[in-house]
C-alpha cells in the first residue's frame, strides 16, 4: 500500500500535525513519524549511542508513531524500519516558523528530516511558515488551541503542493524542496520558484551573569550576504510562497591561483 510519510520538528504536540495529514489523507494514505518532544534547530542530527524507543500515539483517528529521537531518526525509521513497505514521499512540517535561507535551512530540523529522507532514496519537502516580524509573539498565537483554522489553511497550501509534485515528480536535479510561505498565504498565493538565500545569524548565546559559566540561546541577528532578489528571502518579503529546489554539496569553483596555492606541498 502506497502511503505519505509526514514528520516534523515540532513533535506530536504540533498544532500543524493533524491538520496536515487530514489533508494529505485526500490524495493517499498518510502515516506520521514523529520526536516525542519538540526538537527545533537540531539540523539532521542522528541519535547513534542511545535506543530510540518508538510508540504509538494516533490523534483524530491519524496514524502516528512517537519517538524518543531527533527529526532525522524520525524519517530514516519511517522509511527503513517500522513499515512492512516503503513510503512514497516524505513531508517534513508544517514547520512553526520559516526556514528560508541558507542558515536556517543548515539548521532546521524540519529540513534535517527532509535530507534524511533524501539520503534514505524517498522524494523529500521540507515545509514551513511564519512571519517575518516577532517570531516569539507569532509562534506563541500558532501554538494556541484555537489556532485550527488556521492549520487547516495551511495545510491546503500545502495538499495542493505535494498534488502536484505527486502528479509529476520532483523537479529534475533537485534533492529536496524547501517550501516557505508566510502566515497570511492562502492556496491562491502567487507562488515562486526560488534560490536558497545566502543568509548568516549573529550570536546565539548569552552568558547568564548570575551563573557564570552558563550559557542561554538568544536569537541575535539575521544577515542577507548577497542581496535577496530572487531568492526565498526575497519572496517571503513579498508575502508570496517560495519553493526552493535544493541540491546537495555543490562544489565551488575556485580561481587557479587559489587552486595552486592548496595543492603545492
């Protein structure tokens, strides 16, 4: 039986979650692997010295399996080990904030269990949404019990994406699609083919002065380096949907003079 295998970073208490594979439901049958907890900015971290102890935990009549493990865990289990068959595309979201630029997709846990599903040989979409204004107050509103409606008309964009790519396959060359749109995005949204925006954060810790020694995560800046026309930053400026094609580990083309400097003994 052929069947969409979703994850997530957000883990089973994600508002996304049920939504998301209600909707998927009208197009295939759709099981969820997802962490037990919430696992963000965790990239695609693998738990290799600990079990991870996987169970199962339905929601709304949906089915899905908990586990004690990173989102990356999630789509390789779901994908190698749990199921009698191979699942058919792997869905990883609906992140609870974007993930557009280079820093973030790097990462994102959310896109973390895309590449693992890449790597497991499963067409992979990474999808995410947010704003671009105080993220803090915005995820604290996606994450509120009365935030449904809202899930669910994400989760549309989301149906009518995954449609389509169902009917044609992935797009030629890329690895995994990293889909952003903002908060205010329905399915009539205009949508964009992107780049992968060049993007850095600034600091991320800050000593606590009462314990010193002791660290906490503090959000410290964003940084565009090449400019943001067309690119997925760019788009998610103008309140439109970005899909970025992604591709691996591009090797860079150097100048001669720097080529000869690295290769003499």
């Amino acid at each position: 039986m052929s069947f969409l295998l979703v994850t997530n970073d957000d883990g089973i208490d994600s508002p996304a979650l049920v939504p998301l594979m209600q909707a998927l439901e009208a197009l295939t049958p759709v099981r969820a692997v997802v962490p037990d907890r919430e696992r963000s900015w965790i990239g695609k971290a693998i738990t290799r010295h600990d079990d991870v102890v996987v169970k199962r935990a339905d929601r709304e009549g949906c089915e899905i399996w908990t586990t004690t493990g990173f989102p990356a865990d999630c789509a390789q289990i779901g994908a190698h080990a749990l199921f009698d068959e191979r699942p058919e595309m792997l869905i990883s979201g609906i992140n609870i904030g974007l993930n557009h630029g280079l820093a973030f997709l790097m990462s994102s846990g959310t896109v973390g269990a895309a590449s693992e599903g890449w790597i497991a040989g499963l067409p992979a979409v990474a999808i995410s949404t947010g704003n671009l204004g105080e993220h803090r107050l915005w995820a604290d509103e996606a994450w509120h019990e009365d935030s449904r409606a809202f899930w669910e008309g994400a989760a549309a964009i989301a149906l009518d994406i995954v449609r389509t790519l169902r009917a044609r396959g992935m797009p030629a060359g890329a690895d995994l699609l990293s889909v952003n749109f903002p908060d205010t995005a329905t399915v009539d949204t205009p949508r964009e083919v992107t780049r992968l925006a060049r993007t850095t954060y600034d600091q991320l810790f800050q000593a606590r002065t009462e314990m010193p020694g002791t660290y906490f995560h503090d959000f410290g800046g964003f940084r565009d380096l090449d400019g943001a026309s067309g690119t997925d930053l760019d788009a998610a400026r103008r309140g439109h949907v970005s899909i970025t094609p992604v591709r691996f580990a591009h090797t860079a083309a150097i100048p001669d003079a720097d080529r000869h400097a690295l290769e003499q003994p």
